[in-house]
C-alpha cells in the first residue's frame, strides 16, 4: 500500500440542488480521508455554483484507499443541511501520481444532486532501509600504509 502525501485541490461545485428555501445556501465541504477530517470555508451567499480553490493535504497511511466529501449548506438557526456527498477511490491517482481537476456527481439518497470538481496529487514516501544509509563513497581503493614492506 502507498504511503505520503495526498493533496486535494478543491475548485468548485454547479448545479447543486438549493436547500434553503427562499435565499441561496452557503456550502462547504467536509473531506475525510480514514481519521483524517478537515473543512473547507463557507462560500457565503454562492448559492449553486459556488467557488473554492482551496488546497487540502493528508498523510496517506497503510489502508486508506477512498477520499469521502460531504458537501453541506452551512445555517446559522438550524442544523447544517446536507446537500450531497461523494467518495473517490484513491487507487488512480496512486498509480498515475496526478488526476487534474475533475467533476464527480454528488449523490444523496441515490440521486444525482450537481458536481463538484476536484484535483488530486499523490506524493509518495521515500522509503530508506532500515540501519543503513546510501551515501556515496567520497575515498576509493586501499588505504595505503606509512611504513614501507
């Protein structure tokens, strides 16, 4: 399993369905990646179609393999609204290193509620063995002796 760094670029969302009723909401977004969770700020008043462009960073441990995003519409009377979620697996962008900002459906109860668009960087650990360390000789040869034979 792939170990280091996981950066998610958070562009943007269209066509989220409005969950207030008579203004435009003001989404954000929840990523979770295994323990890790981390917010994005509210687009305040950006209704539908809003914009982030915010840079996220998790450390990638052994067995994570999907990023989960939960878009909701943040109130300040009631209770956070829920707009949408979507997980991505994580195995492409292991494998290719970089998947450019791109758009995944937003999904609740099984039904399609926008896109939000996402990039992905992963950045792998360099591993070193354990006790040894590759440094490249800086002598060659024997070492000669003072005395003579």
């Amino acid at each position: 399993m792939p170990q280091g760094s996981l950066e998610v670029l958070l562009v943007s969302a269209k066509g989220l369905e409005n969950t207030d009723f008579l203004r435009n909401m003001d989404p954000y977004v929840m990523l979770t990646c295994r323990t890790q969770e981390q917010k994005s700020s509210v687009a305040a008043g950006k209704g539908s179609d809003p914009e982030w462009n915010e840079t996220f960073v998790f450390n990638i441990s052994e067995g994570v393999s999907e990023l989960k995003l939960k878009i909701m519409d943040s109130d300040s009377a009631t209770a956070d609204d829920l707009v949408g979620e979507l997980t991505i697996p994580l195995e492409a962008v292991f494998s290719e290193g970089q998947i450019p900002p791109s758009s995944y459906n937003v999904v609740r109860n099984d039904e399609f509620r926008g896109e939000i668009r996402i990039g992905l960087t992963f950045t792998p650990e360099m591993r070193r063995e354990r006790g040894f360390q590759l440094e490249e000789e800086t002598y060659g040869g024997w070492k000669e002796s003072g005395e003579g034979y």
